[in-house]
C-alpha cells in the first residue's frame, strides 16, 4: 500500500512530525519532489532535527528512505546531512534514484543573481538552485546522477552547457564566467561519494509494491506553492501535490491508496505572494514566538515566518487538490493563550462573499472575512485523547473539519512524536 503525506497550505504545516510518526507503520519513506530549499523540523527520542533532503523515516531502524527521481538532488547538503546524522548515532538506510538530477553549483548562483537582479520584485527565493535547477531539468540541460560514472561524457556535457551559462553570467549578471575543468574536477568527486547509495529505484519499488511493502510518500512545501494550481507565480518550481508523487517517486498512480494532508490550526508562510489571512505587528509577532517548538522560523532561512489566521477557504482549496483522504492537524496547541480565535470563512473578491478559492489574479485584492470561535485559554500540549481537550478546542477541530470536508484523523497536541491524538 502507498500512502502519500502532502501539506493544504504554504508549507511549514507539520508534515516532517507526521511522516515521522507515520514512518513507524512503513517499510520505505520517499522523498519524491523538492530539494533542500525547505524543512521538515522532527522531534524524537534522538533529540531536534531538520531536514532539509532526507526523507523523515531516517530515525527509524528497518526502514528504506528513497530520494526519488524527482528531486533537486544537491550533493553537497546530502553529505552534510548524512554526516550530521550519523554524528548523532543514526546510521539510515539510504538509496538514491539514478534518475534524480543532480543540482550543479552554477544553480544556486543563478538563484542569486536573479533575485539581485530583480531587487524590489524578487520572488523571496532561498537561493538554493532550484528555479534554475528545474529550468534546466526542463531544457534538457540537466545531469541525472547515472551521468557522474561516465567521466568522458560528463567533461563533454559539462563544457557544452556552460557555453549557454557563461554567455549569460558574463553580459547579463556582469559576473566571471566559471571555468568547465574546476567544475568537472569538483563534480567528478561527487561520483565516489554517492556510489553506495545509487539504484535504480523504481525497480526497487516495482518489486516492493509487488511483496506488499507499505511505502510512504513525503511531499515538500504545500497546495498554495504548486506551479500549476498554487498561488503563481510565488510558486515553487516542483509540483507539491499527492499526484505527482507517482511521478516523483516512479510508482503507478494507481497504487497510491490515501492521501494524507496536513493542516495547520493557523496559518503561515514564507516568502512573497498573497496571503488572504495575514496579520500584521503585534498580534503576529505574538502568534510566532508561540508557533512550533521555537516559534515560526523558517527550518532553512530562519527568517521570520508571515503569520495569519486559520484559512478555511485556502485550506478546504488545498485539500481538494491534493485529494485529501484525511487530514492531519497540527499545532493547536499553540492557541491557548486567545480569548478567542479568528477563523477565515471566507473572502470577499470584487465586492461580493465567497467560499471558493479565487484565480491568483483576484487574491491580491480579496479581504478575509472573519468567524470568531472562543479560546480555551489553558495549556493542552501532550494530551493524547480527543475528549480529554477542553470543550472549546475540541469544537474548533469539530469546526475546521466541516468547513474542510474532510475528516480530521490526527489532532497534533505538541512537537514531540508521543503529543498526538487519533481520531
């Protein structure tokens, strides 16, 4: 059975706790788009992590973690992150798709330039590569990580792209031009370093799926970053949806059986676009030092998240599009100190109400409109049954699941793996 967990919202919704909690009922954990341009912060018994390209089932013994075919696959961070854990006593099974393209050091100074370039218009990038990357990827100018073994042709390829590069750095960027051999000599090393874990993963997979292994797909970011159905163009540039995880990972769509997204009880987000919810001084800056374990900071950046009140209409938006079977609902915890709770139940686009999530081309101008639920005012991180939660905060999670449509399986009491409520 393959079980895919994808975000509702901006991204930063809970899912790495999630798949690590899920991880325990799996056999393999996938990685199937993004790269080490987000994090998936877990809290377990071998203490904080964030994960930046590791699929969040490394914590656990028995279980293959996959980077798929899909992924912005930078070596460098792979390597740093795979020493970090094993530093800490986690020794992952990993394996790497040969077919997932690797993310070359002109990627990542590309994303820099660009975002120099535009100035006051940047799209908010984390300067990781990955716009250029997936550009690339699309060009067919990209290197799949099987092109590494075969030094001779990979000089050859090196040196044709960079023609198309250094035009570019040198008259548009007004930077030097990087030199083909030091770039072959730096990738050339990658080969050796990566060789253990290289396979080809979809045949892994085939024969997984074939012995009923149980396989958990782990999407990166949420619904609103999706290229084609997100908030475009303060988009990512890897499609964050369920679907493309047949795609990502190299499985039939078929095979996918549940979808599980992650909600958050409040919103945030990083990065430009519009936010319907948002709020502003005070008010946010309170509700991101209560945010997470260590308040809204992005787990890559560590730049201050934008902060908003619940969006049912983004929300129940980004859960159709996942196809969401069940949801999961995180952080409620983090609301006990209000009074009561704003919600919004929806917007108001060219002067009239609505509950449908509008074109992106209306969101700029969308006003929220608000429902206030009252507060609970005390303390429930780490309760663990439904009916021991306060009267008030089991019926915002009552509220939040029929404006979503969907049944709220999973209430996230706390940071920790054990702080969690079935349902």
């Amino acid at each position: 059975m393959v079980k895919a967990i994808v975000g509702a919202n901006w991204g930063d919704e809970g899912k790495g706790k999630i798949t690590d909690l899920l991880a325990s009922e799996s056999d393999i954990v996938i990685r199937f788009q993004g790269g080490a341009n987000a994090g998936h912060t877990i809290i377990n018994e071998f203490g904080k992590f964030a994960l930046h390209l590791m699929p969040s089932g490394v914590c656990h013994k028995n279980i293959v973690n996959i980077i798929g075919n899909g992924v912005a696959f930078n070596i460098p961070k792979f390597i740093e992150e795979l020493n970090s854990l094993k530093e800490r006593g986690i020794e992952p099974q990993i394996k790497v798709s040969d077919r997932a393209q690797i993310v070359m050091p002109y990627h990542i100074l590309f994303d820099q330039y660009e975002e120099e370039r535009l100035g006051g218009k940047a799209f908010g990038s984390t300067k990781s590569g990955i716009a250029p990357f997936y550009s690339d990827k699309y060009a067919k100018i990209g290197f799949q990580v099987g092109e590494l073994f075969n030094k001779e042709a990979l000089k050859e390829k090196i040196e044709r792209v960079l023609e198309i590069k250094n035009a570019l750095i040198v008259h548009l960027y007004k930077k030097d031009p990087i030199d083909a051999n030091q770039l072959f000599e730096e990738v050339s090393k990658w080969a050796d370093v990566v060789a253990p874990y290289v396979c080809n993963t979809q045949s892994y997979l085939h024969d997984a799926i074939k012995s009923g292994k149980k396989i958990l797909l782990e999407g990166q970011l949420g619904s609103m970053k999706d290229p084609d159905l997100g908030i475009y163009p303060m988009v990512t540039s890897s499609s964050t949806l369920a679907g493309y995880g047949a795609v990502g990972a190299g499985i039939p769509p078929y095979e996918i059986k549940d979808v599980v997204t992650v909600v958050k009880a409040y919103s945030s987000a990083v990065g430009a676009g519009a936010f319907v919810s948002e709020i502003f001084g005070d008010e946010a800056d309170e509700l991101r030092k209560r945010g997470g374990d260590a308040g809204e900071y992005g787990a890559t950046t560590g730049r201050p998240r934008r902060m908003g009140w619940f969006d049912c209409v983004a929300s129940r938006y980004g859960c159709q599009v996942q196809g969401a079977t069940e949801v999961a609902f995180t952080a409620i915890d983090c609301l006990g100190y209000l009074d009561e709770i704003p919600v919004c139940t929806g917007y108001i686009v060219d002067g009239v109400e609505t509950k449908d999530f509008p074109n992106p081309t209306k969101l700029d101008s969308a006003k929220p409109v608000l429902t206030k639920l009252p507060g609970w005012k005390c303390d429930i991180r780490g309760i663990t049954e439904f009916d021991k939660l306060p009267k008030e905060a089991q019926d915002y999670v009552l509220f939040v699941e029929k404006e979503l449509g969907v049944h709220i399986s999973i209430v996230s009491t706390g940071p920790k793996r054990n702080e969690i409520i079935y349902r």
